[in-house]
C-alpha cells in the first residue's frame, strides 16, 4: 500500500506543477441570482468555437487549454437570461469567474446549445441517471409530498419489492450491494419502512447520480450499484422556507444567509434546516376506513440541517448533520424501530494559482435498528463508523484526471435469535483504505475512461486491486456506442437473507471468518464478496426531441455471502461431523444478473414522458441448488407523464403507471402434524396433540401474479407575492384499487395486499 500511496502524492505535486505555456485556461462558478444557489448541468462555451463545459452539482466549470485570443463566453439556461461577457487570454492564463443568472423576464424559445450536445460526446454516460428536484417533483406526489424514493423507482433497471417495508434492488443487486452517499456521508439506510419515503427532503437535494452498474473507480466498497446524493446551501440572499402538511406527513424548512451574498465576489454564509414527520399511523384509521383496524401503523421523524461558508473565489465548507427515525408497530404481533444519525463536514478548494480542484470529506454515521416479537428472543444490530475522503481533479483540455484517497472504519454489533433458539452474533471493528485513479481521454469520434481502484480490508486483511474502463464511440452526431466494465469487492452484507421477499429488519454485519472452507468442490481462499461487470448501450437523438437509450448488463456474482437459513447446529467440536450447510452462520454463493433495459425520453416545454421497459434474468447457486432470487422480476413497465398548463404553467398534472411481471415464491408442498418430544423419550406421542407443520417446495419454485398501479397528482401553484406562493396537491394513490400481493398466511391462507386506493391531499406554503 505505501507504493500506491507514493505513487498518488508524486502525481499529485507533479499536477501542481503542470503548465501551459502555449494555451490559457478559463474556471469559474455559475449561480442563480435569486437564491446564489450553484446552477448545475449549465452550458458554458465560447461562441463560435467548440470550446464549453457543463457545470456540475458544485456550479463549477473549467474550460482549458484555450488557444490565446479575444472570445465571447456565453453562458445559457433554459428559464434564465443568458449572459455573454469578452474575454481575452494570454498564453499561460488561469482566470477564475463567478457568474449569477437571473431568471427570464420573458417567455423565450429555447436555444440550442452546442456545450450540452458536445457534453454528450465527450462523456462515457453509461449506466448513470442524473437526477434534478425537477425531474423528483414530476412524479405523482404520493400523499402530497414529492420524495426521491419514488422517483428511483421509475428508474431503468430498478425493481421495488413492495410499498411496506420494500426494498431497491437494482440490476440484480441487493440492498447490501447498493451504496447511498449523501454529500459523501455513507447512510446505513435511505428509505423508511413504509417503502413510499426516503429520508431525504426533497427540498434540499441539489442532485443526485445514480449509477446501477459499470460505475468507475471513484466509487468501491461496493458491487452492484452507488446512489451519491449532493445537498444544497441554503438561501444566501433572503430568510426563505416551506410550511407544509398532507394527509400523511408534515414538515418545516427553513434557510437563510448568515452573511448575505454580493455580486460583487465577496464572501458568503448561509444554512438550511428542515424537518419531516409522518403521521399516518393516526390518520390512517380515520381517513382510510377501507383498512383493517391497524390501518398503517407507521411513522418517521427526518430532521436535517447544514451551513456552509463560501469563499469570494469559489472555495466552500459545509458542516452538516441529520437524526433519522422510523417506527412500525403491529400490536401484538411485532414492533420494530430504527434510528440513524451522523455529522460530517466536505469541502471545495479552488486554489488561486494551480488548475487542479481539490474536494474530499469526513463524517461519522451510526445506525441501530430492533425488532421486538412475543417471543421475547433478543434482536438488534448496530453499525457505526466514519469515512473521509480526498480528491484531486484535473482538466486538461476535453480530458480529465481524477484521483484520491478514501478510508473507511465502522463497528458492527449484532444478534438475532430464530425460531429454533439458535443465537447468531458478531462484533467487529474494521478498517478500510482506498486508491483511485482515472483518466477521461477525448480523442476525435472516440472517449476512453480508464480507471484502477485499489481496496486493503484490514479485518480480513486482504488487498483487491480492481481495474475499470467505460468507453464510447461518437458514429454520428445522433448516434452513440458506449460500453463500460470492471472488477468489484464489499466487505460489509446484510444480516438477513436474501431469500425474504419482505423483512423489515435490516441489519449489518462485517465480513465473517464463518464461512465454510469450501464452496462447490474448490478451496474458499476469499473473505469478500466480489463481482464482474460488463455494460454496453446505445444512445440515439430522435427527431422531435426524443431520446432513447438502450443498455444490456451482465453482472458475474462470483463470490457472495448470505445468512444461513438451514443452520440448525452450533459450529463447536461436539458437532464437527456436521456438514457446513447446517452449522456455519453464513454461506457462499454465487450468481448472474443479465439485462435490458430500454429508456425512450420526451422533455420540451409543458410536456414530460418517460418511459422504461426492463427484461431482466437473476440466479443464485448456494453450493446445493439453484435458485431465482425474490426480487427476479423478468419484465418491469414504467410509464410516467408530466404536463403543465394554464396561466403562467400554474397547474401541473402528473402520473405514473408499473407494470411488473410476477416474483418469485416458496409454495406449501404439504402439511402435517409435527411432534414435539418435549418430555424425551417419554413422551406420549400417541395421545399427544402436535403442531402443525409445514413442507416447502422447491425454493422459488412458484411464481405470484403480476404487480400493476396507477398514480395521479394535480397541482396547483398560487403567486402570493414576489417571494411567496401557495401549492394546493391532490394525488390518488393505486387509483383502481389493484390487489396486489404483499404476503399469504401459509396456515390460514388469508391474503395481505399492498397498498390500496389512497386518496390524499396537501398544502404548501413557501415564503
């Protein structure tokens, strides 16, 4: 590891140290006037040359190794007036600029920009969905109140496996295998047991990536898929907020300057805090009488807060924090809660004389979750730990250079009693240390990313070293090849199995040792769970400003772990002539996950659709039998429509239809009457009553019906006064009342279903 370490610092000074004598270079941040809120995927270029960049999440730009001269540097956005400014150059020039858009005063036609069209030829884009509070706020609002969680749903790729107490997986991942940054702080858990909520206010995200497969070095510890969440600043002109109240939650949000924002480029402060809490369990039974007696006995509490100081150049500190809390309880029968919060601080550091752009982080995040059932037995699992991070990106012209340092150090603490009393547990500190590197090079037609990423799990005292490449190949100007690959580890899994279709107790564990010694006939010689990705896509421009992106996947699960459901020994020497399967706490499989995915997108003016077919295929082999995984759904429809009409676009109508083929299920072979030999050999089983029994068929082995719904919203937006409006929401949730399947009683056969016809209302008042 200290090779790779010396390896990064010489680049690293040697970066500092890269000149350009022949070309100059042009950096700078793009603001909305009103609010000095950064204004992302903003076109920048030079009129008349090829020269531009888009902005990203931080607002920042770098166009470089501009040849010396006079330029006009426009800057457009759809919805803001566009600002063109002369600049001249001189050969070895770094000139840094802060520019503020103020919103159009007039309706005009949109121009095409030829930065956005270039940005789609010079960046790999493979298996990555950008994600804006606009595109969030064009889902049905279930319940009033627009939340991510319902947005990733419509995403290529991604199946949800039900509305309580559902889970994401996404392109055959599991959840374990999806990692959740939020200003890269890791979050334990984003999305609350009633599967229609994340924990993140709408409100505050800024944007967010998520990348479900192929994703590049920066991004490890983990093997299926990574959702990096960024948060805005608050206001740093005015005091401004929300008030808002449904039938299913409430919530605050208040933002403001500490010291106001100039246009002048001095220096700024500003916060934001917000909070988030659910009442459904109460209205539920009051408003919903078309539920049984428990109605939905869920609840949350989100509260999130954070103030970030801002430098007259562009450099910026944000110091932030969050609690999360979420509560389900069935009376009588299980009661389950879980709380989660953290602080951490990142930053963004433009130094004055080097091109080089400097980010990175630390924060601590802890998560504990408990379920308590009749029987008394003891179940809770704890994880708690920080990251920190530091990156260093450089752009050398159409090219870029990115690399970094991560580590990584958690606690896990966990025990969970079954039903035959067996006691699984661990507690465990680990540490991990990461490398990455990866360079972007744009040549004519051609883009090639490669990338390595190298992973030290102390705890298992292994090393991964892990190379990735994506790639595209511009045919034309409307047709593009791309492909991206790579090798993957994690350390970390889940303390539930996979083979639950629904478990509201979701806990954590660090790599074991307790794993057999071998798998299938050959040596285990690996503690991690590791996968191979491979990913390949065509993007097309359409006429009428229709886009449409194909993606074919194939995800090689060579190593993973799960808990062992047939465990019915201890792993102690009185049972050492006891096969692995039924003692050990863990087992090895391995498995495939190979896809389709097609996304047609229509986005212009008044009208949004987007529309997403997935064919997928998933399968487990556990050393014994193979197996379709719970959330193998093999085809998945989502349809959404967004349209906005009336007077200055005041009314807006959304809605959504899922489509999904049927998952995978165990069906009930046969059953019989059970003896329990409570008294030993003295038993009197002849005239003993037993219990009942049950024998399962093959695993997976059936198939339940098929999932669809229909969603509705219709908003309407009233002007109060210069800064202050009222949005009036009513969405129907399952709007034909579909009986969609949430589990079966296996003993009386009664039929539980997922959410039925919901009808809601809300109001907001934003100031």
């Amino acid at each position: 590891m200290s090779r790779i370490f010396s390896v990064l610092f010489v680049l690293i000074i040697a970066s500092f140290g890269i000149a350009h004598a022949q070309t100059a270079d042009i950096r700078g941040f793009v603001y909305e006037a009103e609010n000095s809120e950064p204004s992302i995927y903003t076109s920048v270029y030079l009129k008349g040359t090829t020269y531009g960049a888009q902005t990203n999440l931080d607002g920042y730009f770098a166009i470089t190794k501009v040849p010396p001269g006079t330029y006009t540097l426009l800057i457009t956005s759809i919805g803001y007036d566009s600002i063109q400014q002369e600049i001249s150059l001189k050969a070895g020039d770094l000139i840094t600029k802060k520019f503020f858009l103020q919103k159009s005063s007039v309706l005009i036609r949109e121009v095409l920009v030829s930065a956005e069209s270039e940005e789609k030829k010079t960046d790999v884009r493979i298996s990555v969905n950008k994600i804006t509070p606009k595109e969030i706020r064009q889902i049905p609002t279930i319940g009033g109140e627009p939340d991510l969680a319902q947005y990733l749903q419509v995403l290529p790729g991604v199946v949800f496996s039900g509305d309580q107490g559902g889970q994401l997986y996404i392109r055959g991942g599991t959840p374990i295998q999806n990692k959740v940054l939020m200003d890269g702080m890791v979050i334990y858990n984003p999305f609350h047991s009633i599967g229609l909520y994340s924990v993140f206010d709408a409100d505050v995200i800024r944007g967010a990536d998520v990348h479900t497969g192929g994703f590049n070095a920066e991004y490890g510890d983990r093997i299926s898929s990574v959702m990096d969440i960024t948060t805005r600043d608050g206001n740093k002109k005015r005091l401004s907020g929300k008030v808002s109240a449904n039938t299913f939650t409430s919530k605050v949000l208040l933002e403001g300057p500490i010291k106001k924002e100039k246009e002048s480029g001095e220096g700024s402060s500003s916060f934001i805090v917000t909070g988030k809490k659910s009442y459904l369990d109460k209205t539920s039974t009051s408003l919903y009488t078309h539920l049984d007696s428990t109605g939905l006995p869920y609840s949350f509490t989100d509260i999130y807060g954070k103030v970030s100081l801002n430098s007259g150049l562009g450099s910026k500190l944000n110091i932030f924090g969050f609690n999360f809390r979420d509560e389900v309880d069935y009376p009588g029968f299980t009661k389950l809660g879980w709380k989660s919060g953290g602080a951490g601080t990142n930053f963004v550091l433009v130094p004055e004389a080097s091109a080089v752009l400097i980010d990175g982080n630390f924060a601590f995040s802890n998560y504990r979750i408990e379920l308590d059932e009749p029987d008394g037995r003891e179940r809770f699992s704890e994880i708690g730990g920080f990251n920190v991070g530091l990156n260093f990106s450089y752009f050398p012209g159409k090219n870029e250079l990115i690399y970094g340092i991560e580590m990584l150090g958690f606690k896990t603490d966990y025990r969970f009693s079954n039903l035959f009393g067996t006691t699984s547990g661990q507690k465990e500190n680990t540490t991990e240390l990461a490398a990455f590197m990866k360079y972007k090079l744009v040549k004519g037609r051609f883009v090639v990313e490669p990338g390595v990423r190298f992973n030290y799990y102390s705890s298992l005292a292994e090393f991964s070293a892990e190379p990735r490449i994506g790639a595209k190949i511009n045919l034309t100007d409307r047709i593009r090849l791309k492909a991206a690959g790579g090798f993957y580890s994690q350390n970390l899994l889940a303390a539930t199995s996979d083979r639950d279709v629904v478990n509201l107790f979701y806990g954590f564990l660090s790599g074991s040792e307790e794993l057999p010694d071998e798998f299938n006939g050959e040596k285990v010689d690996s503690r991690l769970q590791k996968a191979t990705h491979l990913v390949g896509g065509i993007e097309i421009d359409l006429p009428w400003r229709i886009s449409l992106n194909i993606e074919g996947y194939f995800k090689d699960f060579t190593q993973l772990e799960n808990i062992n459901r047939d465990k019915i020994y201890n792993d102690d020497g009185q049972h050492s002539d006891k096969p692995d399967y039924l003692k050990k706490d863990f087992i090895i499989e391995t498995g495939t996950a190979t896809g389709l995915d097609f996304l047609l997108r229509y986005d212009y003016k008044r009208l949004y659709v987007w529309l997403v077919y997935s064919l997928a295929y998933a399968d487990r082999f556990d050393g014994i039998r193979e197996y379709e995984p719970s959330f193998d759904r093999r085809n998945n429809v989502n349809l959404v429509v967004s349209y906005k009409f009336g007077k200055n676009d005041s009314w807006q109508a959304n809605g959504r239809f899922n489509l999904g083929s049927p998952f995978p299920f165990t069906q009930t072979q046969s059953f019989y009457e059970q003896i329990i030999f409570s008294n030993g050999s003295g038993t009197d089983f002849l005239n003993q009553n037993g219990a009942l029994g049950l024998q399962f068929a093959d695993l997976n082995g059936g198939r339940l019906s098929y999932f669809h719904r229909l969603d509705l919203s219709l908003q309407k937006n009233i002007k109060l006064g210069k800064n202050s409006s009222l949005d009036i929401v009513t969405s129907v949730t399952n709007v034909y009342d579909r009986q969609n399947i949430f589990y079966v009683n296996r003993i009386t056969g009664t039929k539980v279903y997922q959410l039925p016809v919901l009808p809601s209302a809300g109001i907001t008042l934003s100031f």
